[in-house]
C-alpha cells in the first residue's frame, strides 16, 4: 500500500473534474499516492466522466448524497491508508505539492494534520489567499473562525507575508487537510450532523485535544477555486455557517464556560439578523432564525464536554476580531493586536 490516499469526494462535479483533477494526477507523485474521487451519489455524468476520461484514478461509489461529513467518514473507512488527503474537487495541485507535506508529517509524530498554504485559483492568477483557508486558522475569543490572510471578508494578496516556516494552526482547511487516517478515526472523524461547513474545524479541534498539533506549511500551496457546493451570500450557506458554529463550541468547550460563551453569541447572532433585516437580507435573516432553533434541537446529542478550553492555548485564541475589525478597522491579520 502507498502512504497517501488522496480522496476527492464528487457531488454533480462532472465539469470540476475535467477542470481540476488533470492538475492533481500530474502534480501529485504516484510513487507515494494513489489519487481517489468518492461519488457521493451523483445524478450527472460524473462517473461516466471518470470511466472514460481518467481511468487511472481509482472510485469509490456511494448510492446516496451523504454530505461532505460522512461522505468522507465512509471513504476513509473503506481505504485506510497511513495518511489521508482530503482535498476539494475544485483545488488545482502543482508539481510536488504533495511531498512536503509527507515529509512533515513522517518527521513529526506529534503532529495530527497540515495543510498547504491555500490561494484563490482565478482567472486574472493566483495573487491572493483563498477565503476557505489561507495561510491557517485560527477562533477568536467568542468563537469566530478567521485566518492568517483572512479576516471576515476581507482577503489579503499573498507576498510572501505568511512564507515564515511551518505554523502552528487552530484549524486547517478541509479544502486540502492531510490527516494520519487512524487518528482520524480514533477522535470520530468529521461529524455528520453538521453536514457541511466548519465540519473541519471541530474534526481540528477535536485533534487538538487528543494532545496532536496542526500546521501550516507555506512550503507547499494549492488553489483554490471555492464555492463549487455552495456560494457565498447562499442562505443554505449562511444557515450551515450559523448552526454549526454554536454546535462546535457546545460540543468542545467545557459545560459552564460554552454556556456563558454561548450567551454571548446569541445576543451576537441576534444583531447580525438585525442587519440582515437593514440590508433586505431577508433569505439570511431567516436562515439565522432556522439556525438557533436546529441548534437548540441538536445540542442535546452532545453531553461529554471536554474538560480544558484551547480557546486559552494560543494568543490567536484571545482576540476578539469582532471588535478588531469592525470597531477598529482591522483588515490584515499582522494588524491584530495578540
């Protein structure tokens, strides 16, 4: 068996992948990797697409939709090898992009996962981060994910800025997050409950607390073109976006202090519907409403609350990017005051 299975799980993606998974065969070495697209029950011609045009890569066929989640969680189940990439069927590989990451990985045991430095792929070239990840995640005190290269909308051109050696990370993108497959099945894997969106952050968070690292290594990078599922301003998206931010941190922090941070975060989301309702947002407005009510019908499936906060472990953790950049002004993330 190769060290490297790298999974692209395929939802109605036919023209994605005539787009981008040329780029992953070629860029990726085959001596450490065998490149596998997981249908999750597609309704177009993604899999006459690949029996025809890429018969080299290997598939996996699920009969059903079982969302990002659990579509992984199955395709993970059924391959098993060392070290697992779980990378997005809209990523475009160079040459050897994968290696550095290996070589990280076999030379620190104590570290869970890596990701690449992550850039948008557009047509005008790849000059800035991409928004699902940039150069490393990170949550600020109340539980707002954000990034090196990445703060609430606005995205930074990549200069090198973030190129200072490996980083050590809250979360890493599951655009293209390389995982050791055991531990990845050791902590649960992705939560299927939360379908989609921030999935990756709890599976993150849930290493962390196994007592592994997560890094960003900038001497590797992929692009990104994002929003192949779901678009930005979606009200699905937004739905998703909201729901499973409150059940990542009732599900990871310890009871009491998830309860207070919890409450904060309600009167929080109470004045983003307030300015979803002022910018006629009214598919938003709805999909916060939905959010909070699955949310209360949802927490109750998670009753065994971790007993130590990482929220307090790094300084990232202790921003509030809230006030940092909507009080403040903040844009760019070395501006942020740790």
């Amino acid at each position: 068996m190769k060290q490297v299975a790298v999974i692209i799980l395929n939802w109605n993606g036919a023209q994605l992948l005539r787009r981008y998974l040329p780029t992953v065969i070629a860029g990726t070495d085959a001596a450490i990797a065998d490149v596998i697209v997981a249908d999750n029950g597609s309704t177009d011609n993604s899999l006459q697409v690949l029996q025809d045009e890429f018969p080299e890569v290997k598939v996996l066929r699920f009969e059903k939709n079982h969302g990002f989640a659990e579509g992984y969680n199955l395709a993970i189940s059924q391959t098993m090898y060392p070290y697992t990439v779980l990378l997005n069927s809209d990523v475009r590989t160079p040459q050897g992009w994968l290696n550095p990451l290996l070589d990280y990985m076999e030379a620190h045991p104590d570290v869970g996962a890596v990701m690449p430095k992550l850039l948008h792929d557009s047509e005008d070239g790849p000059t800035m981060f991409d928004y699902a990840g940039a150069a490393g995640g990170y949550i600020d005190c109340h539980g707002y994910p954000y990034c090196r290269g990445r703060v609430f909308e606005y995205v930074e051109d990549d200069h090198g800025q973030y190129d200072d050696g490996p980083k050590s990370v809250f979360w890493a993108t599951g655009a293209c997050l390389m995982v050791r497959s055991q531990l990845y099945q050791d902590v649960g894997g992705l939560d299927k409950d939360f379908f989609a969106h921030m999935e990756e952050i709890d599976l993150c968070w849930r290493i962390r607390l196994a007592g592994y690292d997560l890094m960003m290594l900038p001497s590797s990078h992929v692009y990104h073109l994002g929003g192949g599922s779901l678009a930005y301003g979606n009200p699905r998206k937004t739905y998703l976006n909201f729901r499973n931010n409150l059940l990542l941190l009732h599900k990871n922090l310890p009871k009491g202090e998830g309860k207070r941070l919890l409450l904060v975060r309600r009167l929080m989301d109470a004045l983003a519907f307030g300015m979803a309702v002022a910018k006629f947002h009214f598919g938003d407005a709805r999909a916060i409403i939905r959010a909070h009510r699955d949310f209360r019908r949802m927490r109750s499936r998670y009753t065994c609350q971790p007993t130590v906060n990482l929220l307090k472990a790094l300084s990232e953790e202790r921003v509030n990017i809230i006030t940092a950049h909507y009080l403040r002004g903040v844009k760019l993330f070395t501006d942020l005051r740790f």
